[in-house]
C-alpha cells in the first residue's frame, strides 16, 4: 500500500475570518482516474487561533 500526500494552502485573506475554497475538489478530481482513493486531509500549518491556512490531502494508490 502507498499513500500520497498532496498539499492545499487556502487563499489567506486577512479581512475575514473565514475562507471558501473549492481547489481541493480539483484535486480530488484530478486524481480518482489514476486510480487514486481519496483517504483524509491533515492540517499542516495552522493560525494561532486555529484557522487552517495548508494541508494535505492523503491519497491510496
């Protein structure tokens, strides 16, 4: 089994507190006719409050 990570930053946008994003939809996209399955996401780099701004999406291969 191989797994493959790959990473997202979400758009920092200091004016708001939040983001929308659809990039990782792409991705997950993208992938599925290589055969991959997507498995999860992990937070990489994070705000001190708490806001995600990277992280990866783990892909079976």
């Amino acid at each position: 089994m191989r797994y493959e990570y790959v990473r997202v930053a979400v758009d920092e946008n200091k004016r708001t507190a939040s983001a929308y994003m659809e990039s990782h939809r792409e991705i997950i996209d993208r992938k599925a006719p290589e055969g991959a399955h997507y498995v999860g996401w992990f937070p990489v780099r994070q705000t001190s409050s708490g806001k995600v701004l990277e992280f990866d999406l783990i892909f079976e291969m």
